[in-house]
C-alpha cells in the first residue's frame, strides 16, 4: 500500500470496511441468505476481514509513527457511539 494515503483516508477504509463486517455478518446470520449462496456469501465476508485486517496493520504503523493518530481501538469504540 502507497505510503502517501492520507490518514483521513486510510480512517474512513477502516469504518467503512468495519461497517461492511457488520452488515455481512448480520446477512448472513439473518436467515434470508439462499442455502445454495451461503459459502459465497461467507467468502465475501471473510474477503472484508482479510481486508480490514490488512489496513489495521498499516494504521497500527501509521498510529505509532503519527502521535495525533488515535489508537485503532478508540477509533472503532468512536465508531460504535
């Protein structure tokens, strides 16, 4: 990943994938998912939380390069007030 993403961007991935997790899982623990889509759907979901995971490292590094960064706990606990 590019160095030069911009800390706001590199925030609003991380919510928005955040986000994305949460809806996939409610989806597919809904009950309305076909039976013949559910591995699919399940692939998608942990595609997200592979992906997340990869932007977590890299803010993590940013975080601890850049004091004014909040930790990525406190940016997700934001999240969810």
């Amino acid at each position: 990943m590019p160095e030069n993403i911009s800390n706001n961007a590199l925030i609003l991935a991380l919510l928005s994938l955040n986000g994305e997790i949460a809806i996939q899982k409610d989806y597919l623990e809904s009950g309305e998912v076909p039976e013949d889509e559910v591995t699919d759907e399940e692939e998608v979901l942990d595609d997200l939380e592979q992906a997340f995971m990869e932007f977590v490292d890299v803010y993590k590094a940013r975080a601890k390069a850049d004091d004014s960064l909040p930790s990525i706990e406190e940016l997700l606990a934001g999240e969810e007030g």
